[in-house]
C-alpha cells in the first residue's frame, strides 16, 4: 500500500473541511435571515429566540457530544454527528414560521456541538505537543471560512430553502469521505513508519495509548483547571456567537447595506478570523522560542493578545463610516479567534488523552450558555441602545477572560520532555 508523507497534515484538512462545513450550516442563517425573517414574519426578537434554540441545544449538548467521542472514539462519532447534522440543516428549508424554524435549528445545535470536541481529539491523536497549536489553528480556520462562505452561498443559491438544502448535501458527502479516509495514526496503513514514530513519541504521556485514564463529568468539573478555562469560554464566546448571528443584520440595518454589498463585505471579518486561527496557532511557539517562556506560558500570551484586539470591535461605534465599521469588525474577527485557538490548545494540554473532548465539550458548554445569555440581552438591548454599547460590552468580557486564564490556570504539560523536540528546526517527516 502506497505511504504519504506528512499524512498527518491530510487528516487535518479532512478535519478542517469537516468544520467547514459544520459552521457553514449554523451561519447560513444568519444571511438568510435578510430575506427570510421577511417571508417567515419574522421580527428581531423572535429572530433572537431561533438563534437561542441553536445556541442552548448546542451548549447542553456539547458535554455529552464529548463524552460520547470519548467513549466510541473520534470515527465513528463525528460520522454519526455529522450526519445528523447534515439532514437537520436541510430540513430548515421546511420552516414556515419562527417557531418550527426554532425546531429545525435546535435539532441542528444538537448534532452541531460534537464539531470542536471531535477536531480537538482528532488534533491530540495525530499531532505531538510542539505542533499542537499549530494543528488546532489550522482547524479552527473551519469556523471562519464556513462563515465566510455563507454570504456567497445565500446570495447565488435560488433561495434561502436551497442554501439549507445545498449545505446538507455537503455535509452527507463529507461524512462519506470521513468514514473512508479517518484512522487512528497508530492504525494509519498510509502512514510512514518515521511519521507515526515522530507522531507518537512528541505527545505527552498522558496521550499515551498504554496510559488512557477517562474522567467523568463530576471529577472534570471539580478540578480548577475545569472552571480556569469554562469561565472564560463562558465570557468570550458571546463575541463570536454575536459575530456570527448579528453581522448581517447589523449591516442591514445599521449601516444601510443591501444584500449584494452585504454579499460582497460581510465575508471579510470571517477572513481575518481565519487570519487569527493560523497566526494565533504559530504565535505560541515564536513566544516558546523567543521569548523564553514555557510551552504552556506562550498559549497565555496567545490569550493576552487575541483580547487585547478586541478594542476594535469596541470602537465601531465611533466611526461614521461603514467601511471603518468593517475594518473594526474584521479586528475583532481576528481577535476572538486567536484567543479562542489558544483556549483550545490550553484544553488539551491539561487534559488526557481519555477525557479532552469530554472536558472541550464542557467548557464548551459554559461558552455557548454565556452566548445563549448575552444573544437574549442582545436581541432585547439592540433595539433601544444600539449596536455600539453592547459591543464594548464584548470586548471588556473578553479582557476579564484573559486576566482569569493568565491568573488561574495551571499547565501540567511536562515542558522538559518536549524542549528538544520544539527546538527542532526542521520537521524530519514533513510539514505544511
């Protein structure tokens, strides 16, 4: 059988199209929503309620999405979420009015919420540590680009019933190509046997196959790393959820674009989010490297620096242009998912191999309550103070996020066993 080199890099695309395709299905709505709300009799606050459906479903399900990815493993269990995923999204296009619009999207919150849980496990099966965040950017790009997309999507698919549809068929076809491609690299038949020895010996003993200790929810939940992390998702996933529910609308309506110009821009802060997954994830190391701090000190500092961006989106309200308003949506863009990547690698170095997607699903759970909370505020707020405060808002949730993983929490990744290996100048088996 035919080996590939650097085959650890393919199955991270196949993971990367995976969560394209996931965040293309949930931001779809969004876009949509300009001519739908209209034929649905849909208004601003019930708009709110469809996007707290998703958003409730999806952070309750989160915890039990990892657990079950940690009980059957990452094949089986992202096909068969991604599969549900794919015919709730389609459904949608069955919608009559906002509460069985509500419905369709909660079902998809459901099946959406293994999509970070299983590319965070996929990343510590296939990915040693000086490489990890690195990986986890890349992956990450998935949330962005399946945003960025959704505009196109929306303004050339026949109708807002099609893109639903299109998307489906997407995500029925990806699963196919998942359940052909993915193995364990430990499994791989492609796999050179330089590759999976490099692969294997860079993680840390805690992803170890011969050292698979699986936590439950109640022992997770009682461990301070647990809430050093779930606290801060809770406080900065609102930005990226407001981002994703909110940017079409408030073109529309705030900054009086129609649907071609929104079409044409409102792809741009999901590009320069795609900008923050990637440098964000090479950041870590460069800080390891050169600044003379430890592996896991260096994914703080990645913290620090996604919420220190965040004074864009906080500004918008002070630029009279909507071009400007763009360019501060595009900083904040940047912003969330940098800090976001760097939160998704502290994850998994702090826990093990049996218990990382368990423990992503629920800080995850914790990000998407606080998203669920602050889109009820915001659907209510928006009306009568206007975009510009609540953004602000986002930004200072985001300082506090980062003050508490800088302060809290505690690595227990073995930096010593890893120094020669980050060190490493060139990658003996292949890279990007």
């Amino acid at each position: 059988m035919t080996k590939f080199k650097g085959m650890r890099w393919w199955m991270l695309g196949l993971v990367t199209t995976g969560l394209i395709i996931n965040y293309l299905a949930r931001n779809t709505l969004s876009v949509a929503a300009l001519t739908m709300t209209t034929e649905l009799h849909i208004d601003p606050q019930r708009y709110s309620y469809v996007v707290v459906a998703w958003q409730f479903c999806y952070s309750v399900m989160q915890p039990v999405a990892g657990y079950v990815l940690d009980t059957v493993g990452t094949k089986l269990g992202f096909a068969a979420f991604a599969l549900a995923w794919s015919l709730a999204c389609a459904a949608a296009a069955m919608a009559t009015g906002w509460q069985s619009l509500a419905f369709f999207r909660g079902c998809l919150g459901i099946a959406e919420a293994a999509g970070i849980p299983a590319g965070v496990k996929a990343t510590t099966e296939w990915f040693p540590a000086k490489e990890r965040s690195i990986a986890i950017g890349w992956f990450n790009i998935g949330s962005s680009i399946g945003a960025l997309c959704a505009p196109a999507l929306v303004f050339w698919a026949p109708n807002w019933k099609w893109a639903f549809v299109i998307v489906g068929v997407l995500g029925l076809a990806w699963t196919s190509l998942w359940m052909l491609l993915y193995r364990h690299p430990a499994r791989q038949p492609r796999l050179t046997d330089a590759e999976r020895d490099f692969i294997l010996n860079g993680q840390e003993e805690k992803y170890d196959d011969a050292v698979t200790v699986k936590s439950g929810w109640r022992t997770l939940i009682g461990q301070r790393n647990f809430w050093s992390i779930a606290v801060p998702r809770f406080l900065s996933e609102p930005a990226w959820q407001t981002f994703n529910a909110w940017i079409p609308l408030y073109m529309a309506t705030e900054r009086h674009m129609n649907l071609k110009d929104i079409a044409l821009f409102a792809w741009l802060p999901f590009l320069a989010a795609d900008i923050g997954c990637v440098l964000g994830g090479y950041l870590s190391p460069l800080f390891h490297r050169y600044a003379g701090v430890s592996l896991f000190t260096s994914r703080k500092l990645v913290v620090v620096v996604g919420a220190l961006c965040m004074v864009g989106p906080a500004c918008t309200g002070f630029v009279d242009s909507p071009y400007a308003a763009i360019g501060m949506l595009c900083i904040g863009g940047f912003a969330h998912q940098t800090l976001s990547g760097a939160l998704y690698s502290i994850t998994s170095d702090v826990f093990g191999k049996g218990e990382v997607a368990t423990a992503t699903g629920l800080c995850g759970m914790s990000g998407y309550l606080g998203a669920t909370l602050f889109t009820l505020l915001f659907g209510v707020l928006v009306v009568k103070v206007g975009y510009g405060p609540l953004f602000v808002l986002l930004a200072v949730l985001d300082f506090v996020a980062a003050l508490i993983v800088v302060m809290m929490v505690r690595g227990r990744i073995n930096d010593a066993s890893v120094a020669q290996a980050v060190a490493e100048t060139r990658d003996p088996v292949g890279a990007i």
